[in-house]
C-alpha cells in the first residue's frame, strides 16, 4: 500500500469525522457506513485506511461485515487526541 498525501489527507478526514460522529467519546461506536456517506470512499480505500488508523492505534474496529467490510468502528483515546490537533 502507497501512502502519500492523498491518502494521509482523506485518513485525516476520516478521523476528524470519526471524532464529531462520536463526539470524541471512545466508548461510541460508528457505523463505517455513515463514514461512507459522508466522505465518498470506494470500499478498497476504506479498508486500506481503516487498516491504516487501526495500525496506529487511532480506532477501534468493533464489528465485521456487511458492503464494506468492517460494520462499526470506535476511535480510541490516542484517536481523539490526534483529531483534536487537526482543527
């Protein structure tokens, strides 16, 4: 997987979603498919960025299934703190 600006930037928005869809409350659980909605991923982007962010510790992939792979995730403590910095 290449990562490069375009793919830091949209890993940027998703977490910076993330964080207002939960309201930067770790215990929350997302539904990938409103990130979805929201940002216009294909499926291969969203698992490689969903991948990405769970591998820095910055979500929490709760559930597996459905038309994108992964059902509903969490953003973790570390998660909030990076989204905090991105405003």
């Amino acid at each position: 997987m290449l990562i490069g600006g375009d793919f830091n930037n949209r890993a940027k928005q998703l977490l910076a979603l993330l964080g207002a869809l939960s309201d930067n409350n770790p215990d929350t659980s997302v539904s990938v498919e409103d990130l979805v909605d929201q940002l216009d991923l294909d499926r291969t982007e969203l698992k490689n960025l969903l991948e990405y962010l769970e591998g820095r510790e910055l979500i929490e992939i709760v559930s597996i299934g459905g038309p994108f792979l992964y059902g509903h995730i969490k953003i973790t403590q570390k998660g909030i703190l990076k989204a905090a910095k991105l405003k």
